[in-house]
C-alpha cells in the first residue's frame, strides 16, 4: 500500500472581528471589549493631515495618540521603544502609511493592532505585510519581515466615502491586479515547483472578479460601490495570510509598480498611487500572459482610471526602465518577466498596450 505523504503544519492568523459599514468607528468600544483589550492602555496613530476630528469618535478611555507625520523606519523605532512597556495594543487610524506603521510597530513590539482606514486604495488595511519600500527600510535597520494581521478591522464606509474617488479608484486597480498575480503564481508552480494555495489563490482572484463583476454599480460613487471596494479588499488580506506571503495578490504588476517607486526615490520624483501603478502594470502583463489585455484596459478606462503613462503624470522612459529593472525588485519571486525584459521589448510593450 503506497504511503500518503503528509503535508507542514500550517498556521496562519486572520482578524477575529471585521466590521465595515455606516458609522462602523462608533462600535470601536464594543469591538475592543469582544476582543479582550477594553481597560487595557491603547496606542493611537494618525495622521498629519486626518484623523483628528475622528479621534473622539474612538471613545478609547485609556489611549494615548501619536500623530505620526514621518513614515521611516527610524520613527518606527522610535516610538516602538517608547511605548514598549506601558502600550497593550494600537489604534491604526488612516491611510496606508498609517496602517503600515501601526502594522510594524505592533510586529516589533508583539502586541495586536486594530486596522480602521480612512481610504479603500489597496489592500494594506488588512493585509499581514507592509509595502515593499518600507520592508527595504526596516531590513537595513535590522527588523525581519514583518507579518503581523490586523485582529480587528473597522471600515466606516461613511469615512471613507469622504475621501477622494481617486482613492476607492485606485483600490480598484489594486484589485485589478490579482488577476496577474494569480496568473503569475500558477506559473511559478509550473516552471519553480512553488508551493500553491488552491484557496488563497481563488480567494484573491474572485476579489478581482467582484470589480470586474460589478462595473456598473462602480460608477457611482456612494456607500454601496465603497462597500463593494472595501470587501474585495478585507479578501486579499485574508489570501494572504491564508498563504503565508504575498504571493496570491503580487506579481509582476505590483514588482512594476514598486520598480518605479524606487526609480522615484532615486530621481526625486513624485510617484503616482500604488493602486494606479498596479492598474497600468495589470494591462502591460495581461499582454504577456496572453491574457484578455484590451478588456482589462477597457474596464480601468470605462471608471476613469488611467491607462497611460501620461494620464499619470510619469514620464515614458520611467515606464521602460521600470519595466527593464522590476525582475531584480524581488529575486526570489518568479514572474512572467522572468530574468528581466530587455530596453527593446519594454519598448514593444508600452507601445503595443498603448502605455506610453
């Protein structure tokens, strides 16, 4: 009789509570006492420029509040050992950035960390891991990966509705991209012998299928297509953490986007959003793939999302260079691009796609 071969042990840790609706922040103290944190000293985090008029909506009784107007890894420390010993859980109050912050704080201070948005434009907000750039950063401070899951997301759809539609629009290119990302996973599995997540990889790519799905009700701008947004999104997180990486929700769109991100730290340019970026790879690598590139095209542009380099602001030449570098943003993740596109066939690209 042929032995069964038994697979790892696996464990992963996705959020406890997940609220999102009209007026969701108002439920903060009943989410904090279901959790086990209500009489426990908070931390919260925001922003410069957000965030204080909701402060006192939070009802937090014993929380302190850091306005965090400095995204570095130094400042992360910085607060990190300040609060170590008299913080028991943290508040994140904002955008990405913010998120992200709290994220990583609460890795290295091995406390939980509630995620409430202010903005829908990626999937950060109940993602375990924080954005590439500032993994990068922290790495060279000594801070391993982080991976820390939110245990509580609080999403007031009313909130977030406040926000620019450029924002929810970029959340939507983020999802976008897991079609790719999923593609590129598969590939992986084929050519590398990656391990695959059969239900993480559905669960990111029926995220993306949601938008595709929902186009119409997308073009209006109110709380129902805010909803659709925010729980495609709070999906991605969950893959991911199902996953044990990143793998069902980047691929080698978000390696192009984060390709020009770096390009914009080393020029000094300004970058466009990270969803945007996303969007505009997803069509560039659905070519590749040989994938339905002009239906994803048609759908960005039927919301208004940019489809063009120019519609974003960045120069047709970053566009090429990102394309040529992003392979070596990630070594270790295997993608469509392979060991990297050469300057013609990034040119052949942008301008078969009508990119730039």
């Amino acid at each position: 009789m042929a032995s069964v071969q038994r697979k790892s042990l696996e464990m992963y840790e996705i959020p406890r509570v997940v609220v999102f609706g009209p007026n969701a922040i108002s439920k903060v103290p009943e989410i904090l006492s279901k959790i086990g944190l209500d009489g426990l000293r908070g931390l919260i985090l925001i922003g410069p420029h957000f965030g204080k008029h909701l402060i006192e909506k939070i009802e937090c009784r014993i929380c302190d509040v850091e306005e965090v107007d400095e995204i570095s890894p130094e400042r992360i420390i910085e607060l990190s050992n300040r609060y170590a010993h008299v913080t028991d859980y943290i508040i994140a109050l904002g955008g990405g950035r913010i998120i992200d912050f709290g994220k990583a704080m609460a890795y290295m201070m091995n406390v939980p960390y509630v995620s409430i948005p202010t903005i829908a434009s990626h999937d950060g907000i109940a993602s375990p891991y924080v954005s590439h750039v500032l993994q990068l950063d922290l790495n060279k401070h000594g801070v391993g990966k982080v991976q820390r899951s939110p245990i509580a997301i609080i999403a007031d759809t009313s909130i977030i509705l406040e926000a620019p539609r450029r924002y929810l629009l970029a959340g939507i290119g983020e999802l976008v991209g897991k079609l790719i990302a999923v593609k590129d996973w598969e590939l992986a599995v084929r050519v590398k012998g990656e391990e695959f997540s059969e239900y993480a990889a559905a669960l990111a790519k029926d995220s993306a299928l949601i938008v595709l799905r929902n186009r119409d009700r997308l073009k209006v701008h109110n709380e129902e297509s805010v909803r659709i947004v925010v729980k495609a999104l709070l999906g991605c997180g969950v893959a991911m953490a199902i996953a044990g990486s990143s793998r069902p929700c980047s691929g080698s769109e978000h390696l192009f986007s984060h390709a020009i991100d770096l390009l914009a730290r080393e020029r000094g340019f300004r970058p466009a959003l990270h969803g945007e970026q996303v969007a505009l790879g997803a069509i560039m690598m659905a070519y590749l793939h040989g994938m339905r590139w002009r239906r994803i095209r048609s759908f960005l542009q039927s919301l208004n999302i940019p489809v063009t380099a120019k519609e974003l602001g960045l120069d047709r030449e970053i566009i090429i260079e990102a394309l040529t570098i992003a392979h070596n943003v990630r070594p270790d993740r295997f993608t469509i691009l392979g060991a990297g596109l050469t300057r013609k066939a990034a040119e052949n690209l942008v301008e078969i796609t009508g990119v730039a």
